[in-house]
C-alpha cells in the first residue's frame, strides 16, 4: 500500500496526468485514497479528512476523492472525481482556514472563490457537471491545485500572519512564521 505524501517530496510539485481508461489499476488508486485518508483520520483526533488527490499517495493521476460530508467523521463516504476541471470560478472570494494531510501540522488562511462550477467523470465513467458552493467549492479547489503541483501554502508564503497550528484541545493558535521558516526550511521550500 502507498503512503501520505509530505512536503517537501518533489512528487507532490508535479502537474498530474489525465485519467484516459478507469482501469482496475486505477480503480485500486482509488481504493488506496481512501483507506489511506480514514487511516490518517484514525491519528488525529481533532481532524477530519474531507478530501485527497491522487499526487498525495504518489500517483500521478488526475483524480481526487471528497468526503460526502465535510461536518461527520462517521460518514466515511467519498466521492470520486476523475479529470476534474474547474470550467468556472464565480461568486465572492472568501477567506477560511485550510489544512493539509501532505502539510503537517500547519493550516492557513486561503482565499477561494466561494461557488465553483466542475466537469469531472465518476469512477463509474459517467460524465458529471455540476455547481457547488462552501465548503465543498474550497475543497475541490484545494484538491484540484494538487493536481496542478500547488499546495495551499503558496497562497500565503508572504502573509506572515495567515499560518496557523492545531493545540492539544483541537483549537487554532497562531503560528510564529518567522521561526517556523528558520526551522522547517525545506517544508516551506526557503533558502537559507
């Protein structure tokens, strides 16, 4: 079985490659997303794993896979998303925090646009195209720049104030960005 990714693997900086058959091969990518994003789940208490992209088990392979509901950890379904492309971004952008499982410890303040519209195929092979807002929307954006080799934290390398860390009770505290940088330097991808 694969395992997480974590920065700075340079696999997770690669642009991933369309799905053009669902293969069993692939069908097995995807049972492997899973098992591996509730396992992560099992770990950590005070999170819950909404969503993964195939880069983060080192597939290179455009799918991703979103938890059905973003507020209960009991429900442990995902929907699978294969090619999934953003053919429209609309609404406000709004400002919420973000984690993520191939970004330990850290989360942050992204801006995203609130209401998305997508164009993706089931692992069915079905065609799909739908509207989505909130959470969701954040989501799948997040997922999708996985796809694409970005991480959440180039959004905000130069917002000193926008980085956060989870305390032992599961409460956001401010992270002193500055320090992180001096001691994590590969995580963040910095220069000396």
């Amino acid at each position: 079985m694969n395992k997480i990714l974590t920065t700075p693997d340079p696999r997770l900086r690669m642009k991933s490659k369309k799905v053009s058959e669902i293969t069993p091969e692939i069908k097995k990518i995807i049972q492997s997303m899973i098992a591996l994003s509730l396992d992560w789940e099992k770990s950590h208490p005070h999170e819950l794993s909404a969503a993964m992209a195939a880069p983060q088990i080192g597939e290179n392979v455009r799918i991703i896979i979103l938890r059905n509901d973003l507020d209960n950890k009991n429900d442990t379904n995902f929907t699978v998303l294969i090619n999934p492309e953003i053919v429209k971004a609309e609404g406000v952008l709004e400002t919420d925090y973000e984690g993520c499982l191939s970004v330990p410890r850290v989360y942050g303040l992204i801006k995203r646009h609130s209401k998305i519209r997508v164009k993706a195929l089931l692992d069915t092979g079905e065609e799909v195209r739908f509207k989505i807002s909130g959470g969701f929307a954040r989501t799948i954006q997040h997922e999708i720049d996985h796809l694409n080799g970005i991480l959440f934290i180039d959004h905000i390398k130069n917002q000193t104030d926008a980085f956060f860390e989870l305390d032992n009770k599961g409460n956001l505290q401010p992270l002193d960005y500055e320090t992180e940088i001096k001691n994590n330097r590969e995580l963040w991808g910095e220069d000396e």
